[in-house]
C-alpha cells in the first residue's frame, strides 16, 4: 500500500470520528427545540454536550488540515468548488460556538432566547449540509481537464445529495437523542428514548434508501457489506432503545455512522472527487497527491500526535460520563 493510499484511509478515518462525535453534538443541539420545554431542560441538554463539543470539532479541523497537506488538488478542487455551502458551515460552526459562550452571560430573555435559536440553526444546517457535500463528492461533480470545478451551487442541490443532507441530519439528531437519553435522568430520559424511537424509523427509511442508491451506482463487495452492517446496527439501535438499553444503543447508533461512511469512502476509492463530466478528469488519490516525502513526513508526525489527542479526548469523556437532571441546574438569577 503506497502512502498516499494510507493518507486517504487516515482521512477517511478523521471524517469518520467527526461524524461520530460532533454527529450526537449537532443532534443535542437540534433537541433543545425538539425535546426540551422549558429553559431548564434547555441547559441540561446543553450541558449534557458542554464539556465536549469544542474537542469534537478538533477531528473536523484535522481532517481538513490532513487533505490540505496530503491531498492539496483535492483541497482546492472541494473548497473552490463547494465555497458557499462550505462558507456557511464554517459561519454556523462559529456562532454555535459562541452561542454556547454567551448564551448565560446576561439574564435577559430575550439574550438568552436569541443565542438558543443560533444554537437551534447552527446545529441543523450543518448536520444537512454536511450530508448534501459527501453526496456530491460520491455522486461526481464538474471537474474539468484542469481538475477545476467548473459547475454552479444549483448543481450541488441534486435529488441524491438533498437525500444525503436529510440521512445525515435524522441520523445525527437520532444520535443526540440516544446520547441525551444516556447522559440524563428523570422526566427529560424517558421523552428522549420515545423521540430516538420515532427518530430511529425514519433515519432507517431515509438511509436505506440513500445507501441502496449508492451501492447500485458505484457499489463493490466490500461497500455492501458496510452497507448491511449499517442498516443490521440502525435496526440494533432502535431495539436497544426500546428495551431501555441506552448504552448498547448509542454504541449501535455509532456503528451505523461509521459503517455509512465508510460506505461512501469504500466506493470512492480510488477516486477522491470524480468528474460528472469525463471520468478521465477524476480526482484520484494519485493525481490529487503530495509527494511522497510530504507525505512521510507527515506519517511521522500523525503517528506522534495523534494517539496523545485521542487518549486526551477519551479522558475527558470519562471524567465527564456522570447522567444529569434538571435537578442539577440550578434556578436562573
């Protein structure tokens, strides 16, 4: 296996542990209107994913520094091509952080409501767009000769990738709602495992769809199985959640996420951004790569850093593992 085929599966791997992590983050944040009734369950929702949610998106700015050194025609291809959709992303990315920082400075209604609602938007149109730019990516784009993007923002909102952006934005609030049902108690649980239920049938109707339309337009062996291992735990997910199983099910949940996309990276390669308009002028993890000392060098410095992030990340989820409640909040000034 040369190097820049590792590269790519390092990528893959970093895309795949963003989803998983910041998959339940986003979801939690869609709750806060979809679960909680008041502004004391809002906070306990918010709460639930405190600790944590800055540290998730640690794995999207590697995946994104990792393309941009390994795979550099990659970088420029994807981020000229899919500037807009990228650029509201990165904007939503920023207010949810500092909705999350400012949302209790002030004790005015109003601040607080504001800040809850950037938190409501910026947790959903991520999720949904993140799902319409890897449909694009699987799907193909127009890249022309000059591994250029020549298409228009109306070509990315095709059938497939709108259907991608619905996958992803059901899975990851089904996500944050197995998550939120594992990380509290009381009232606020019991209405989590109900909605994770109904959120559970729809992900599974949405995603089937979706990954059978990939496996039948690009689709090998090895993406069917992935393909089977994320429906047989979508359907694990939703058992355990209704046998009040919250632990099984948020690792089955979690399974789904990384066998879907390792669905769409298994039939990628050995592609990285194919062309619609001739197959010829496909990205690939050839053409679109570093050199190969680039390329060791950064071997080297992944192998160092990256498990200290990783033991770093799972510590602090463990200090943080205790449920919460409503009682646990204390009553606003």
């Amino acid at each position: 296996m040369e190097l820049h085929d590792v590269w790519f599966v390092l990528i893959a791997f970093l895309w795949t542990g963003y989803f998983f992590l910041e998959g339940f983050d986003f979801g939690v944040g869609v709750l806060t209107k979809l679960l909680a009734r008041d502004r004391k369950e809002r906070r306990v929702l918010i709460n639930t994913i405190g600790p944590v949610w800055d540290g998730n998106e640690v794995w999207l700015l590697s995946a994104g520094g990792a393309t941009f050194a390994a795979f550099p025609e990659w970088y420029a291809t994807l981020f000229s091509g899919f500037y807009l959709p990228l650029l509201i992303i990165l904007f939503c990315l920023i207010v949810r952080g500092v909705a999350f920082e400012y949302r209790h400075k002030r004790d005015e209604d109003r601040w607080q409501t504001n800040w809850e609602h950037a938190i409501f938007w910026c947790s959903l149109i991520p999720a949904f767009l993140w799902g319409v730019a890897f449909g694009n990516i699987v799907r193909g784009v127009k890249i022309n000769a000059e591994m250029e993007y020549v298409g228009n923002v109306a070509d990315l909102l095709n059938p497939y990738a709108l259907l991608g952006g619905l996958v992803t934005l059901t899975l990851f609030t089904f996500h944050g709602a197995v998550f939120t049902a594992l990380k509290t108690v009381g009232d606020i649980r019991g209405r989590a495992r109900a909605l994770a239920t109904r959120l559970g049938l729809l992900t599974a109707v949405l995603a089937l769809g979706f990954l059978g339309w990939t496996q039948a337009d690009r689709g090998d062996t090895a993406s069917l199985v992935a393909m089977i291992v994320a429906v047989v735990a979508l359907v694990a997910a939703i058992a355990t959640n209704l046998a009040g199983r919250e632990g099984w099910s948020f690792a089955f949940s979690g399974v789904t996420i990384v066998a879907a996309v390792a669905m769409l990276f298994l039939t990628l390669f050995p592609d990285v951004m194919p062309s619609s308009l001739n197959e010829a002028w496909s990205l690939t993890v050839t053409n679109a790569s570093s050199t190969p000392y680039t390329l060791k060098i950064m071997t080297w410095c992944a192998g160092i850093a990256a498990p200290l992030v990783m033991l770093y990340q799972g510590w602090t989820y463990w200090v943080f593992r205790k449920r919460i409640g409503t009682q646990h909040i204390a009553d606003a000034h």
